[in-house]
C-alpha cells in the first residue's frame, strides 16, 4: 500500500494543536509506517512537491497570507481537516471581532499606554513584507471548502491520532466520550 | 445616598418585585441610571448588583450611560422604512450633529433605533422623552430639532392639533391617530359600561366560563388558546390567589389595534378583567402597558380611578358581597419578547423577560407561583359582549372552526391604513379591496412571525383554519425588494429581541442572516437554501414562541417567493463560502496606506 500523503500548517494559531500533535509520543513510529509527510512545519517543507491527500489546518485567517497558504492547501490536498478551535471558530484571535480593525491597530500602535509617547510619528506598521490584516478574524469554512473538524483547544493526541488513522486506513472513527468532552 | 432614588424606593415600598417600576422612574428622572442609583437600588431592595444589571440591561429603555437631554427613539420597522424613515433619520443625524447609537457632543440629544412601537399606521415615529411623534418628515425634524435646542419641552411641541377620539383629551394630548376604519360587534358603542359586571354577579362564576366556552372565543394576541377553557383551567388550579394579566404589550410589528382600543374604549377592556377576575376567582389584575404607549398610563389610570368610585372596582365589586378585586397598570421596558405570557410575568415580578419552561403553565403558577391567567386586551373586550349578548350571538359572527370577529391592524402600501375589525373568514382579496391596495406583490400576515403570501394566495381566508393572525397585516406592493426590504429588516428585528436563553434563537437567525446577505449581495448558492432549510428545524428546540417563529420571514418567503431567491444565487457555481480577499483586506489595505 502506498503511504498517504499528508500536510499540515499552523496559519492563526497558537502552534499548540501541532504540539498535540506531537503528543501521540511514541505512534509517530507507527504513523510513519503509515503516512508521508509534505509541506509541514514539522519537516520544514516549504512548498508542496505533490499532491497531498490530508491537509491539517491550525488556525483561523487573520491576515491575507493566511488566506493564500489556506487556498494553496485546498488546492493541494484531497482532504482538508480543520484542527482545533481556532480553524474550526476563529478562536481566541477571533476575539478582536467585535471591534473594527481600525480600532485595535489604534489601540495597538498610536493610543495604548504602552505606545503613548513612542510613536511619536503615529506609524501603524506597513511594510511591504508584513501580511495585510483581515477585517476580522475567519474560520477556515468561511474560507474555503473544509471536510472535516477536530474540536478541542488543542483536540486531543488520541483524537488526532484516531482521525488520522480512520483517514488513512479507511476503518470508522472511534469516538469514546472521553475524548471529545470540553468540560 | 440620593434622596430622589429613596423616594422612587419608598414609593413602591422597596418591593423586589416592583424593580421595573422603580428603573422606569429612575431611568425618567435622571435619564440613565447611574452607577450610585444602582447600587442604592441593589443595597436596599437586598438583589445582587449581577441580577439587578441583568434586568437593566435586558430591556431597551433602560441605561446605564446617559442618553441625552432628550432621547429621541427612531422606529426602525419595515413600515417606518417603507414611510420614508431613511430620510427621517438622516435628518436627524444632520439636525442633532451625531450618529444613530449616539449622544451629540453637547449631551443635548440622544438617537437611537427601536422595534415598532405601534404606530405603523402612521409612520414614519419616533418617541422623544416618552412623547409619541407620527408622520415625521424632514420639515418636521429640522422644527423639533430647533425647539429642542430652544429648551422647549417635548410636550409643547405639538403640531396643529391633536389626534382624533380621545388622543386629544387634556390627559393624553397625543398627536396619534386612530384610524377605526371599520367597526364590528367588539369596536360598536352599541355597549353601557358596567351591564356585564351587573349581570355576572347574579350568575355562578362556573356558568360564565360556561357561556365564554360556548361562544369559542380564542385568545387574540395570535397563539388563540381558546380562553373558557383557559379561563376553567386557572379556577381549577390551586393557590392563595389568582391573578388577571392583561397583556398589552403589543410588539408585533404592524400591530396597533391595542393602542386604539385603550384610547377608545378602555372601559369595556377593565370591565373585561373585572369578568375574568369574576369567573376564576382572582383579587388582582395587572395591565401590562408596553413602555411605548406611556402616553396612555395616566388615562387608563383615571379609568381605573373612576371604576373605584363607581364600585366596579374595589371592594364587594357592584354590591356583590365578597367580590373584590383591583388592577393596577405594571409598565414594561421596550422587550419584544414579554409579550410571551410568561416571559411577561417574569417581567411583572421585575425580572428580565425571559420565558419560562412549561409546564407548569401560567394558569398554574404564574405571577409569584400563584395561578394566573393572560389574556389580550382584544380578547377581554370580546369577552364583555359575549357575556351580555350570550355565546351563541358571538357564535352569530365568524366561521365554525373561527368565531366572532377580528382587529385588523393594517398598515404598509394601501390607501386606508387603519383598524378593521371583521368577521373571521374573510379573504385577503376581500380585505385588499376594502384598504385599497393595489399593485400588491405579497401580505405579511400575523407580523413577522406570521406568513408572508403572495397573489395566488390572496384567496385564502383569515382564520384559524387557514391564516390564523394575531391581527398585524403588511401590505407589500411591487415596487418593494422583498429580500432587502422586508425579510432582512425582520431578521433583524428577531436578533435584536432574542431574549437569548435558547442557543437556536441566539445564533441561528444570525447565521441566517449572513447567509441572506450573501445571497442579496449575489454571492449565494444553491446550498445555502438548502442549509437554511435544513438548519432550520433546530428552531423548535426553544423554549418560546418567539424562538419557534424567529427564522419564519425567511422560511415562508423561501417558501413562497423562492423564485426571489433563485434570480440571486449564482448560476453554474456549487460551492461559494462568499468570502472576497479583497473585501477582506479592504479595511487593513486603507489603515496601512498600503494598496
């Protein structure tokens, strides 16, 4: 059997879904036995070589550069994941949507009390290479086509790992309540 | 400690349960309610200062930050947009140098949106410092305006003359119509005050619930719960005392006729619960007034006042032994949703107006645990007649199934807004012609939580059987985008009066609402009309009749006018999220200077 292709990405997160990733300890023997991986922070490929057959999304968009990198996932992977609640509703970066934009870069860079004084030209960060902010913070459903969701602030290894191995294998999802419940 | 807010106190005895009366009076005398005010009120009254922001920040009409000298309240109804309220408001925003939401810089005036106030007929309104203005125009804004600043009081500013009736009576001087276009069984003055309460008290109270059973009279506020049954139920049910509610808290959008009837004919309403108190056994009722018609507590106070010196009110009621019974007028504070019976008592006892479970209903435990029963002002006037002209006359009028007749509150593009009161079973082409409606494209029946129908159902009857309506009718003519114009302005409507107990009623019309946009902005797909449909069906899961109808401007325009929806979907294309990058950055790009 061909080993699945997969590909993961951190865009408006907090890298803690990917570090729960990491928590499966030990399988990551056995999930390299079963998948490949591609573009991925985890191996520090940049770019995609080929065409990938699970994308794992961290994060919500927050800024243009989140929004190409999530287009260029949907566009590469045959199956897109979104990973923890900040892909799935934004998050706690999402926290910034009830108030416009405009007002929290002024808060942030021209009337806070950590800024009064040292800005004295009112400059709001601009150059050329910083991404563009969005007017709020999206989920990546909002975005693009998403197939499937993890919940959890992060989802748990066990979950993540039971997902990835349902995926691959094509065995059902085992779900127990533990491992699924917030509260 | 502030001696007006002691006073406001002491005046209703420190009375937990009388917490909306003493806001009301604070938010009246100070403008807001301040900080300390709250405090005090929270000290004394023994309610944690959590549970007293609560009730404070559930109704419309109360604040905590100031809202101006004078706080003008701009009706933000379909009607109103349809009367031309889009120039009215911009006029304002001109006139008073700020915003709507907004308190102009010299905290001389205050703008602010607000649900229908029922005045539909005579749109486009607006309540400045609890004055009713009708048919405002950009004329009569800039004059308002340049009286205010004059330091003119609101109640000197009236224009040439008063309402018609009993709006220009020196205790109500309303510039408010009232429009009775058509009279029937319950409007006719063919009635002397007084003859049911003497006729009743001959009679068991067990035969006068048997002969409002007999006529099949239904509650008339829209759920029509047939009232003797109601009635039986809250004198079988078991308690120290029983209570009278009755609910003019008109909300619906496009409904007045309870205003009318209180202006007109508020003798025949009280007479109505002194037989409901009569025939269940209750010593106290309570009118719930919606803050709206203000103008109308002092009047329908002197009511009661007079009833008391005829002994219709009081003690040994009409000279009956033991018969006592008295009301009293509890204000409400802008809540769309206490016009929910229990959501209305929740508020009565001075808490926010949320819905209770059921059961127990009402007519077990109501007001303070005790049984209660709540009926429309319409439905206790009907009542009267059918106690003195029997049930079978009432029966007389109406369908089999729909008995008697109906108030029609009417309003939108017609020649003759107005009350109509009719017999059941009338068509809407019959009603049409009657208005003078032309060029109709569709009818909201019942509201926004009622039915929107278009031309090919204009055959259908007004009924139970078929459009049952608490009584509000929209006419929509064909110059009117029905999505942007109607369906969206409902939609929101609901949001803003979600009292949000029940997560369905919370957010789901706000995820319908994106959707409607993305599919008024031509961004849609045929998979959104089939979300909202399917999505749709979680909306029975809340707790109240509001949350069951809140998606219903969507649904039954889907329903009905779904070619509106299919002419805006994108052709060709499956899948849509709607989201544009470069709307997105748009904000970011300008703040950063970056393009």
């Amino acid at each position: 059997m061909n080993k699945a292709i997969i590909a993961t990405t951190s865009l408006a997160g907090c890298f803690g879904c990917h570090m729960s990733f990491l928590d499966i300890d030990e399988k990551i023997l056995d999930l390299i036995e079963l998948v490949e991986f591609n573009k991925s922070p985890i191996n520090d490929i940049k770019k995609f070589t080929k065409m990938c057959d699970i994308g794992l999304i961290e994060g919500g968009c927050c800024n243009d550069e989140n929004v190409h990198i999530l287009k260029d996932f949907r566009a590469h992977c045959k199956i897109l994941v979104s990973f923890g609640e900040c892909a799935i509703m934004g998050g706690l970066p999402a926290l910034r949507n009830t108030i416009p934009l405009q007002e929290c870069l002024d808060e942030a860079y021209l009337n806070g009390p950590s800024v009064v004084g040292n800005n004295e030209k009112g400059i709001i960060p601009n150059d050329e290479e910083l991404p563009v902010l969005l007017n709020k913070v999206y989920p990546c459903h909002e975005v693009v086509r998403i197939d499937y969701h993890l919940p959890g602030c992060p989802p748990k290894a066990e979950l993540i790992w039971e997902a990835l191995y349902a995926l691959v294998t094509g065995n059902p999802l085992k779900l127990p309540y533990e491992i699924i419940k917030f509260d | 400690m502030d001696k007006t807010v002691d006073v406001i106190i002491k005046k209703f005895n420190a009375d937990k349960t009388r917490l909306m009366d003493i806001l009301i009076d604070t938010q009246d005398e100070f403008g807001f309610i301040h900080e300390s005010a709250a405090d005090q009120i929270s000290n004394t009254l023994d309610i944690s200062r959590v549970d007293l922001e609560q009730t404070i920040s559930f109704y419309h009409f109360f604040s905590t930050k100031p809202r101006g000298k004078y706080t003008v309240y701009i009706n933000n109804s379909v009607v109103a947009h349809m009367a031309g309220r889009k120039d009215v408001v911009k006029a304002f925003e001109i006139e008073a140098g700020c915003k709507i939401g907004q308190v102009s810089h010299d905290g001389l005036i205050g703008l602010f949106n607000t649900s229908c106030i029922g005045m539909s007929d005579q749109e486009p309104s607006a309540i400045i410092n609890g004055v009713v203005f009708t048919r405002l125009t950009r004329f009569r804004v800039k004059e308002i305006v340049k009286n205010i600043r004059a330091g003119i009081k609101v109640e000197d500013m009236f224009q040439a003359s008063y309402g018609d009736g009993n709006n220009s009576l020196e205790i109500i001087k309303a510039v408010v119509n009232n429009h009775i276009m058509k009279k029937g069984p319950v409007l006719s003055l063919d009635y002397t005050f007084g003859n049911a309460i003497l006729k009743i008290i001959k009679q068991n109270p067990k035969d006068v619930i048997e002969e409002v059973k007999l006529s099949n009279i239904r509650g008339r506020g829209g759920a029509g719960f047939p009232t003797g049954l109601k009635w039986d139920f809250c004198r079988q049910s078991i308690g120290e005392r029983r209570y009278i509610f009755c609910n003019a808290d008109e909300g619906e959008p496009g409904t007045f006729k309870d205003r009318v009837i209180m202006t007109e004919r508020p003798r025949l309403l009280f007479e109505g619960m002194v037989v409901a108190a009569y025939a269940v056994g209750a010593s106290e009722g309570i009118l719930y007034l919606r803050y709206e018609y203000k103008y109308l507590h002092k009047y329908l106070d002197s009511i009661l006042e007079e009833m008391r010196h005829m002994h219709f009110l009081g003690k040994n009621i009409g000279g009956k032994k033991g018969f006592d019974f008295d009301v009293r007028i509890q204000l409400g504070a802008g809540a769309y949703v206490c016009g929910e019976e229990s959501a209305l008592i929740e508020s009565a006892e001075g808490k926010r107006g949320e819905p209770r479970d059921r059961p127990p209903f009402p007519v077990e435990k109501g007001y303070l645990g005790q049984p209660t029963i709540v009926n429309n002002v319409e439905t206790l006037c009907a009542v009267v007649k059918v106690v003195l002209n029997g049930g079978d006359w009432y029966k007389s009028f109406g369908t089999s199934v729909s008995t008697g007749t109906k108030l029609l509150s009417v309003s939108g593009d017609c020649r003759y807004p107005g009350v109509y009161e009719v017999e059941w079973g009338f068509s809407v082409d019959d009603i049409l012609e009657m208005i003078g409606a032309e060029q109709v494209q569709a009818i909201q029946v019942g509201g926004p939580s009622g039915t929107c129908i278009g031309p090919n159902e204009f055959d259908r009857i007004l009924g139970y059987e078929d459009l049952a309506t608490g009584g509000s009718m929209i006419v929509i003519n064909n110059k009117r985008d029905i999505l942007k114009d109607i369906v969206l302005n409902f939609t929101e409507f609901f949001i803003e009066e979600s009292c949000g107990s029940c997560t369905p009623c919370r957010t789901l019309p706000i995820l319908m609402k994106d959707k409607l946009i993305k599919i008024i902005e031509g961004k849609g797909v045929m998979q959104d009309l089939m979300d909202i449909e399917r999505w749709s069906g979680i909306m029975k899961a809340n707790r109240c009749g509001l949350g069951h109808t809140a998606l219903n401007p969507i649904l039954s325009t889907l329903k009905n006018f779904r070619h509106l929806y299919l002419d805006k979907i994108q052709k060709g294309v499956e899948f849509d999220t709607g989201f544009r990058l470069e709307e997105a950055t748009k904000i970011g790009r300008l703040v950063t200077n970056r393009n």
